[in-house]
C-alpha cells in the first residue's frame, strides 16, 4: 500500500508555506517603515531650533562735538532668508544743519557686497566708503574692545523736520527727513530651522534672531566714549527711534512667541527708542498640517501591521493537533465512499494581508483628498 504525505509532493502544503512567508515579510516591512516614519515624523514636529542671541550688532556713532538738535533713526530691513540673508541699514535725519555720522557694524552683522540702498541714492551719495577696522577700542568707565568691525561714514543733507500735530518726534522720520543706506549680504544667517540627522530634512519650527541695533555690544551707557583704537576723539551714540521690519513676511507662517513683543502682534516687526535684540519663533502651517497628515498615515499603517503581526504570530505559535501531518493510507478508487452533494462555489474572499492593504490605501487616498481640499 502506497502512503502519501500531505504537502510532500511540492503542492498546496508547500503554497501555503510560501504565502505564509511572504505575508510576513510584507507585514514586517510595514510595520517597520511606519515605526520609522512615525518616530521621524514626530520628531520633526516637536522639534525646535535653538534660540538665543545674533552674534552681532549695529550702532551709530557720532562726533561728540557735532551739533544739536537732529532727530535720527536707524532701521533694519531683511528678507531674513538664506545662509547669508540681505539686509539692509537705513538711517535718517532731519534738523537745523546736515547730519554726520558712522554707521559702525560688528560681529557676524558685517556685510559683503556693501552698496548704497536703495540704489537710486546712487546720484545723491556717489561715494561710499567703507573701513575695515581690524580693533575698535573705546573707553567709557572702562576699556571696551569690540575687535574687528565695519565702519562707513556718511553725511546727510539739512532738512527741516516736519511737525506732526500730536507727534514728536515725527511719525517715521524715513517720510519726513533725508535718508541714506546701505545693503549687502550678512556673515550669519537670522533664520534657522530643526533639522534632521545630518541636516537631510527641515522642521516647521523657525527661529529668528536679529542683530542688536542701536548700541555697541555690550554697552548700554549714554555719553562720550574716548576713542584709543580704530577711531581717535570723543564720540557718542545718539537718540535714535530704532526700527526692524522683515520684508515679504509669507502668509503661511504664524508667530509662535516673541521677544520683545512685536509692534503687530502677527508680523516680526520691531521699534524704540533706545536698542533692540529681537528673537522670534515662527511656525510654517503648510508643512505642519502636511506633517500632521503623514503622521496619521504612518499611525494607521502602524497599526494594521502590527496587528496582522500579531496575528500571524499568534497563528504559528499555537499548539497544532496531533493529527496534523499524520501519514494516512489511500484508499482504492472503488473503496471511496461517495462525498456529500457537491455545493456551490461562493466567491473568494479576500485575505487579511489584502483587506489591510486596501483599507490603509483608503485612508492615504481621504487624507490627501483633504489636504487639497484645505489647500484651495
């Protein structure tokens, strides 16, 4: 009597086995890039980038013996954007002679590729001169070194100061007064974001931080400075109304958290009286909401692996009955009882590991559909 062992001859036993197997690794390797994916994602989500000061500044400075009576401001325009972002130094002034001064950059503020800005003040201010001073010592109470910086110095036409009922000084001396600027790129960037392991991905959370303005590092006291290296005299820092903007600010992004707190509560901007060191933390919505999404997707596809998983394990670790695998004799074809009556044939079903995959494709095709119902 011949025996035959079930699954021995290479046909469904051994099917089975290689379905089992490749169920498992399709189920492993979800499991695994959702791991993945979710533990990046959130991370990307939650990180921040640092936040402290700019390492630079930029003050005026002028002659201790220069007349009285301007009024002065100094402002900061950027993009804010890039390695090197542009920025741009204004300063103007209105009053009962010219205005001279110098326009004195330090640290990481300095420029490169120094021009007037805006350009058209190209036919007013044809020169434009700009020392490298390699140490700028003054004395006050002590001796302050601020090591090597950038000195321009510029004179500004006389103009009369337009009074303003109920304002004084002017509301924007800018409007009312003779202007004079340069632009150029700076040593340091004043945006910076979370990034990934070794910076292959970027988080939505941005920090700025600006360059201090109106005051020389370090210094916040108001009189004559005796000038021992890099300038020689007596100078001082004047009473200027002080102002940041950040140019093109993107609609996409809200203002997390300021100091100080902005002049508009939903834009960076800045201004005073005195100096400013502004840091500001922004948040990109578009790329927080795309996140968001993703992390969902990568929940969903966690979850149905590790289901599946789950079950399969439990599958195969289970105790099987002893008859399984058991050798049983043929019987001769005229010895074999007749069957029951045969039934119909129903439709296939689908299988775990396909009815998974099908419902995670639903949910990643619902989650796009709502993004780009959001982003319309």
């Amino acid at each position: 009597m011949k025996l035959i062992a079930r699954g021995e001859d290479g046909g469904p036993g051994r099917s089975r086995a290689w379905s089992k197997r490749l169920t498992l690794l399709v189920v492993v390797l979800v499991s695994g890039v959702s791991i993945a994916g979710y533990v990046a994602l959130s991370a990307t989500v939650n990180g921040l980038p640092p936040y402290g000061l700019f390492p630079g500044w930029v003050t005026l400075l002028q002659p201790a013996r220069a007349p009285v009576g301007d009024q002065v401001k100094l402002q900061v325009l950027s993009y804010a954007v890039g390695e090197h972002p542009l920025v741009a130094y204004m300063v103007a002034a209105c009053g009962p002679s010219p205005y001279s001064a110098d326009l004195v950059i330090g640290g990481r503020a300095q420029l490169t590729g120094v021009r007037l800005y805006p350009p058209q003040l190209a036919t007013e201010y044809p020169s434009l001169r700009v020392q490298h001073l390699a140490d700028l010592q003054l004395g006050y109470d002590q001796v302050y070194d601020f090591g090597d910086v950038e000195v321009i110095p510029f004179t500004l036409p006389q103009v009369n100061c337009v009074t303003v009922p109920g304002q004084s000084p002017p509301a924007d001396s800018l409007l009312y007064g003779a202007a004079w600027g340069v632009s150029g790129f700076a040593a340091a960037p004043f945006e910076q974001s979370w990034r990934g392991p070794w910076g292959w991905w970027r988080g939505p959370h941005v920090t700025q931080a600006w360059p201090l303005t109106g005051s020389l590092q370090g210094v916040t006291v108001h009189g004559e400075f005796n000038g021992l290296a890099g300038l020689s005299g007596q100078w001082l820092r004047p009473d200027a109304d002080i102002t940041i903007t950040q140019v093109g600010f993107p609609l996409n992004q809200s203002l997390d958290a300021a100091v100080p707190i902005p002049s508009d509560p939903s834009v960076p901007g800045w201004s005073g009286t005195d100096f400013i060191s502004p840091i500001v933390r922004l948040t990109d919505t578009g790329s927080m909401a795309q996140l968001q999404d993703w992390i969902v997707v990568s929940a969903v596809g966690l979850g149905v692996g590790g289901g599946m998983l789950a079950s399969l394990l439990f599958e195969w670790l289970r105790p099987r009955p002893a008859h399984i695998g058991a050798r049983e004799p043929t019987r001769p074809p005229h010895a074999t009882p007749p069957g029951p009556p045969s039934r119909p044939e129903t439709a296939p079903r689908w299988s775990k590991p396909t009815a998974a995959l099908i419902g995670t494709g639903l949910v990643m095709i619902w989650i796009r559909n709502r993004r780009n119902r959001r982003s319309m």
